[in-house]
C-alpha cells in the first residue's frame, strides 16, 4: 500500500512540474519595486556599477603621488588623509533624507508644484574641505561635539568631503539646495541672503541637509542635517582594510 501511494505521489509530481515547468532564475536577482515611498533601493535591476581595479590603482597613486604629495610638503600638514569611510546606513539615511523630503515639499507646497520637481533632477555634489584649526571647533556647534572624542584633534588642517543636495533648477544648471528650505528650491541655496554664515545668529536658517567627515550629537538636530555622522579620515584613522 505504501509503495502505491509513493507512486502515486510521483505521478502528480511528475504531472504537476510538467503542467508548470521551473522557470530560470537570473544570476541578478528581480525585485519588485515596493509599494511603500518609505523605502529605497528596492528596484534598481540594472548591473551595478563597475570600474577596473587597474584603473582605480593608477588614479589613486596619481593622486598621492602628486596632490598628496604636495600638501604633505606644506609644513603644517605632514601626513594628510588621503581617504574617508561612511557607514553604508549613514549614506542611505542621508539619501533617503534628500529624496523624501524634496519629494514630499514639492507635492505638498502650492508654490512648489509648478517647478515639476522629480526624483530625476536630484543630485549629490561632493565638495573638498579641510578642517579648521582644533582650537576654533568650539566656535562651531556641529565641531563642539565632535572635538570632545578623544583623538579628533588630530583631524585639525586635514583633508575631508562635504556633501550637499542639488537639485536642477533650469536645463543643465544643478544649484546646492536646501530641501528642509523650500525657498531654496528656485534659485539654490547661496544665492539666499539668509544663509550667510553668522556665529552671532546660528539660526537654523544657517544650516542645511548634508554630510561630512564629523560626528552630530543626538541633541539640537534642527540645527543641523538629519542623517549626518562621522566619515572615519585614514590617517589618522587605522588605514587597515584599505586596498588602493
């Protein structure tokens, strides 16, 4: 009886796998974009992005080999950072941030909504920055923190990466833009007269969405970006891991 019921069993197997063959999988996998705004990179199918390992070397050791090496010969900076690492839920977060915000202004403000502002027309631009002399952090809310971890005045002069959003606001003109401001969100965020920078008046009209080498305390976030957090520096940071 058991050895029918096995047969049987095969059968509509067989039967089953006959009327509904297996179909391939692709050695990238499809996702189906989610249905929830909240989340990001749920349907980006395409190949990521690649570069040669050949080429990354040769551009690296350009890099040191010539700028390196000649603000490693100014006599107040002997060692500069030549790289930086984020945390991958610190560059999602300050994506995320960047995008939803926008997105959610410029569907929900009146004055906004003839713009036609779309995810599209976003950007990041990358700017080169040092850090100032240690014994000027306090003067900076968002550097005050910072300095307070033990070793970070050995950040001071070095060679560091702030990003801010753009967004296009005509063809082929991408502005830094603020998109917690939305008056920002026509003419760029330095052409704004409120933004000019005053220690006397650190207003949050003074402060944008972005993210650099620096550590924000959990307290007064209005003052600054939400979904900034610190970029490790290498040196001063243990270079260990790296492979360019």
């Amino acid at each position: 009886m058991i050895t029918g019921l096995l047969i049987a069993v095969v059968i509509a197997f067989g039967a089953y796998i006959y009327k509904f063959p297996p179909k391939k999988v692709s050695s990238i996998q499809t996702l189906t974009p989610t249905s929830n705004p909240d989340k990001i990179c749920m349907d980006y199918l395409d190949r990521p992005s690649e570069l040669s390992v050949d080429l990354i070397h040769t551009m690296v050791n350009k890099y040191k080999g010539e700028q390196l090496k000649c603000i490693n010969s100014n006599s107040r900076i002997k060692d500069d950072a030549h790289s930086i690492w984020f945390d991958l839920e610190t560059l999602k977060k300050f994506i995320y941030h960047v995008e939803k915000t926008t997105i959610a202004k410029a569907t929900s403000d009146p004055d906004l909504k003839s713009l036609n502002i779309t995810k599209e027309k976003l950007g990041i631009r990358i700017y080169y920055a040092a850090y100032p002399h240690f014994d000027s952090w306090k003067n900076h809310s968002d550097l005050d923190d910072f300095s307070k971890i033990d070793g970070r005045e050995k950040y001071e002069h070095l060679h560091t990466v702030i990003m801010i959003p753009t967004l296009e606001i005509s063809k082929g003109k991408m502005a830094d833009f603020n998109p917690l401001d939305s008056d920002t969100y026509v003419s760029g965020l330095f052409d704004k007269p409120g933004y000019t920078f005053s220690l006397n008046n650190p207003t949050p009209a003074n402060s944008t969405i972005g993210l650099s080498g620096m550590q924000r305390s959990s307290t007064n976030q209005n003052m600054s970006t939400s979904a900034q957090n610190h970029g490790g520096l290498i040196p001063p940071e243990n270079p260990n891991g790296e492979g360019f």
